[in-house]
C-alpha cells in the first residue's frame, strides 16, 4: 500500500490496513514520544523564564553597594544574550549530530547537562561564574527543541499531523515560558519566608534547584519511554524532484526567524528593565506580563494550526504578522499608562505567537532527510536574534540619544522582514512537489521521501 511511504513510518504487513502498533493512527507519532517531547521543551523554557524577572535583582546583589542601575541593565541584557549566543553557536552542530547518532541519545546527553548547569546556577556567588553557567546551560538548551522538532518531522504521517505536532512542541515551550516567570518569583517568596533574612536574588536558588531535579526527571522518563530509533532515508521511485525555483527561500525563512527573535529578545529585556527602573514595577508584576504576554501566544498558536485551518494557508499570514510586531514595538517605549503597555506587549505577543510555529513549519517541510540539521540552523537563526535582541534590550536601554533606541532598531528589522516576506506565499507554494501524492501517501518536499524512523526494541 501506499501508505507505507508515509513519513517516519514503518511498513505495514501486507494486507494490514496500514496500521501500526503503538502508534498514533491519523499522527504516525508514538504516543510515548509525545509526553517526553513535550516535556522535554516545555523543562527548558521553565528554566529560561524563572530567571528573567528575578535575574536584575540577581544582578543587583552580587554587584553589591557599588553597583548602579546602568551596569545592573548592561549585564542583564549581556546574560541573557550569553544563554541564547550559545544555543546559536551550538544547535546546528546538535541537530547534525542527532542526524547521525539518533534523536534519543542526543536528547538525554542534553537533558542530564541541563539539569546540572541550573543546579550550578544555583550554588554561584559571583558574576563571573553566573556568565559561565549561562554559557553551559545554553549549549546542552540548544540540543533540546531542534532534536524535538525533528522528530517530530521524522514520524509525522501527514503535513497537518506534522504542522500541529510542531505546533504542540512550541505550545510546551511557550507554556513553560509562561509559568516560569510565575513559579519562579512564587518559589522565591515562599523561601524568603521561611528565611527572612534571606534577599528576594538570594532566594532564587531554590526555584533553579526545583527547575535541576524536573530536568533529571524528564531525562529519566526519555530513557524509558524513548523509543530507540534508526533513521533510514529513502527516494520515492514514483515521484521526480523538482526543480528549486527559489534557492534563497530557506535563507530568508531564516531571517525571518532571526528577526522575530530579534523583536522578542528586545521586548523580553526592555520590558522587564523598563518595569523595573521606569515603571516602579514589582517582580510579581513585571512576571504577570510575562505570563500575560504567553498565555496570548498560547492562544494564537493553537488557532494558527486548528484542524478547520489549512497549513498551506498559513503562509499568507507572514507579513501580516510582521507588520502588526514592528508597530507594537514602536509603541512599547512611549506608552506610559500601563493598560496601554499590556496592549502593545498582547500585539507583540499574538504577532509572535502566529509567527514561530508557522516558520518552523515550513522550514520542516523542506527538509527533508535533514531535520535535524535544518531545524538547528532555524534554532541557531532564533537563538542569534534572541541574544542581538537581548543585548540590545540592555546596553541600548539607557541611551539617551534616541529614546526606546532598542525597540527602535527591532521595529526597523519587522518592517524589513515585512518587505521581504511580501512574495514569500508565492514563492512557498512553488516548492510544491512536481508529481501528485499517491493517495495516503507521503507529502514529502522535492520529491524525496522523508527519513523513515523505523523503533528498535
């Protein structure tokens, strides 16, 4: 039958109706994989949200009476720009080895180093070590999401079981994005009151102790529940390749992707340094606009790839979404009251939330054999704009030469992506195959078929 091209799945029996056991039947994803994926994601991006809000007043302490407001946003935006450099140097290089060596054994090396980096960043003293620990805990982070995004792109039977797949994967992430902020500061008040004496930084240990042992958890539940895998690549003999009509397309896909991150990276810092020093903000509130701003992202993105929506159909909704960013991130700096900054910080959000599952699914679906290598480029092209945005977040926060100099400069890189994303619908529905899909059958890009991840007992 045809079905048994389908992607990421094994071969039926003859005469089997194409089902396999243990699997999804409409997904060819194994339910097992699912909840340590998911998890998995979801572990990471807790860890990444705890520290944002509470990371000035990490900053604040171990500086000390010496310190003032300008170096406490300078090193903010520089370690944050230190985790996500890392997760750019290092993804690709992840993503390529989970190609060669499998997804499973990539995923627990990550997971298991991950958890003793956040325990590090608990135990730290000094500034210097806190920049070492970013830096590690961003190369075992940077293994993680592109190795779940391609196996997801390894079993997915279908293009709207890969799109909403992927699409759960990033619902994880921004999940634990949206409880981080929240559970860190909620940990860190709960041990402030059993040690008074304790500082709302100081406190911060436990919450990075609490997201070291989920860490481990979930590294224990891949090693059960992952299934073995070997990764076989083979060419569809009823399908010819066709021809690339835009070979820059991935490319601009991937500056796309950086500029979205760009604009995030900004927002994230400025916003938390701008709650903090301008607005009077408590941690507590400056982490309910975070949440706020993920639970809209959650929203949007389960609307972006809900059954009645068409995946084909979300290309149109690129340069949209770039246009409404660019213009939340002009107003993010001017809006004084704060019912208009929640506004800006939803439109950012909701332009986000659209944008990050619709770029990682495109970018999958021509990657063909090459997951895992094509989502760590996406992953690293995100990474690099998260630390460019980060960066910027901080060292541009008080320039007094151009107010809201950062978001100024992520606004300008929106509007670019804006013009640069006008023909992308065309240019993406080009890359369709050049031969029909066999009913059931796979509907692979360029007319390879994709990697078919075959479970070892």
């Amino acid at each position: 039958m045809h079905r048994a091209q389908g992607r990421g799945r094994c071969p039926p029996p003859a005469g089997i109706g194409g089902a396999v056991t243990g699997r999804l039947p409409s997904t060819g994803v194994p339910w097992g994989t699912m909840a340590v994926l998911m998890p998995a994601v979801f572990i990471v991006s807790l860890g990444f949200g705890v520290v944002v809000p509470l990371l000035p007043y990490l900053i604040e302490r171990l500086l000390g009476p010496g310190g003032d407001p300008s170096q406490v946003s300078r090193s903010t935006g520089l370690l944050t720009a230190t985790y996500m450099l890392a997760l750019f140097l290092f993804a690709p290089a992840w993503g390529r080895l989970s190609d060669r060596f499998g997804r499973r054994p990539i995923l627990l090396v990550a997971l298991g180093g991950f958890s003793a980096t956040m325990l590090l960043f608990a135990l730290v003293e000094n500034l210097a070590a806190v920049y070492a620990e970013r830096l590690l805990s961003g190369l075992f982070a940077a293994a993680v999401t592109p190795v779940a995004l391609a196996t997801i792109g390894d079993l997915a039977s279908t293009e709207e079981s890969r799109a909403r797949r992927l699409t759960f994967i990033s619902l994880a992430g921004v999940g634990g994005f949206l409880l981080g902020p929240m559970l860190g500061v909620f940990i860190a008040r709960t041990a402030a009151g059993f040690a008074p004496d304790a500082s709302r930084a100081g406190s911060l240990s436990v919450p990075l102790l609490a997201v070291s042992l989920a860490s481990l958890l979930v590294a224990l539940a891949a090693f059960m529940m992952l299934p073995r895998t070997e990764i076989h690549a083979a060419v569809r003999p009823d399908r010819r390749v066709a021809p690339n009509p835009a070979p820059w397309l991935v490319p601009r896909l991937l500056a796309l992707a950086f500029i979205v991150s760009t604009g995030i990276g900004t927002f994230e810092v400025g916003l938390a340094l701008r709650g903090k020093q301008e607005l009077g903000l408590s941690p507590y509130e400056i982490a309910m606009m975070f949440t706020a701003c993920s639970l809209v992202m959650i929203i949007v993105q389960a609307a972006v790839f809900a059954p009645w929506i068409r995946p084909v159909w979300t290309r149109w909704m690129i340069a949209p979404a770039l246009g409404i960013m660019g213009v939340a991130l002009l107003l993010i700096p001017h809006a004084s009251d704060f019912r208009l900054v929640l506004v800006a910080v939803a439109a950012v959000a909701a332009s986000a939330g659209i944008l990050s599952p619709i770029l990682t699914y495109w970018i999958s679906r021509g990657a063909d054999d090459r997951q895992g290598a094509e989502l760590g480029k996406q992953t690293a092209a995100a990474s690099l704009g998260a630390a460019v945005g980060a960066a910027s977040g901080g060292l541009l926060f008080d320039a007094g030469w151009i107010p809201g100099a950062a978001f100024l400069l992520a606004a300008a890189l929106a509007a670019l992506g804006f013009a640069a994303s006008l023909r992308l619908p065309r240019l993406l529905l080009a890359r369709a195959p050049a031969a029909a899909v066999p009913e059931g059958g796979s509907r692979g890009i360029a007319g390879r078929e994709p990697p078919r991840e075959r479970i070892v007992p």
